[in-house]
C-alpha cells in the first residue's frame, strides 16, 4: 500500500502573529489527518467510539520540524502505516509544502476499551484493516511497543 495523503490550507487560525505554523496547531492537524485515515479506512471515529466503545488514543509522539510554514501554504500529509501490535499501530507521518518537506512525526496509538480504559487488542475486522494497509520499509520502521 502507498501512503494516504490528504492536503490542508494553512489558515489563519493556525499561525502565530509573525505567520509562521504555531506547532501545537500542527498537532490539531495532525489529529485531524488520523481521524481522516480511519474513515478511509472504513472505520470512522464516531462507530469506533460511541458504537464499538474503542478508543485510539496516541501514546507515543516524536515530531522533527525542518522549515517553517507560512499562512496560506497548502501543506500535504502523507501517512503510512509502519507496523499493526496486538494493541498498538504504528504510524509515520510526513508532511510537505511546494518546496518541500516541513516535518516528520512517527506516532503510535493503542487500541483502549472506552468501558474501563484499558489496553484492548485490535478487533480481527480492524486488524484485517490496519494491515492491509501495512507499508513495512525503513521509512516508516519503528521502536516496537
């Protein structure tokens, strides 16, 4: 599988005064992106978590930051899926301007029940999903949890 890409405008909202990204904006957008992969994917956040009582939530964050975004880039967010654990998914996340990667996070989520929050594994019809959709090269190797 390739990586899912989705493109976003940089707004106003998501700068600071001089109208440079302000991360913890990128973080929102970020979410925004993997909320956007589960849908495509054919599980959408609101069945996962008010039907099914799964949660996803990241344990695991590292974010390397190259070249500032300006208000009114269109940046585009590459995600792929690097490794599926029996309650953990691995995910790398490259995001790029016109001239460019801007930056790179590798997250990693757990799979939680949302009855008493702890670890659950994957249900087998979102593992089926999550690997295949599995991209395993050294781009997107991480740390195992």
């Amino acid at each position: 599988m390739t990586s899912l890409s989705f493109d976003r405008k940089l707004r106003f909202a998501d700068c600071d005064p001089s109208g440079i990204a302000y991360f913890p904006s990128y973080l929102n957008m970020l979410n925004a992106v993997v909320e956007d992969f589960w849908a495509e994917i054919g599980f959408p956040w609101p069945d996962l978590i008010t039907v099914r009582r799964i949660g996803t939530p990241t344990v695991h964050l590292t974010c390397d930051f190259s070249r500032p975004s300006m208000f009114g880039d269109i940046l585009t967010f590459k995600l792929r899926v690097g490794k599926v654990g029996r309650a953990s998914l691995h995910l790398a996340h490259v995001v790029s301007g016109a001239d460019g990667v801007r930056w790179c996070a590798r997250q990693i989520l757990a799979a939680t029940s949302l009855v008493d929050h702890h670890a659950i594994p994957w249900p087998e019809d979102v593992r089926a999903a999550l690997v295949s959709h599995l991209h395993a090269d050294e781009e997107t190797q991480v740390a195992p949890s």
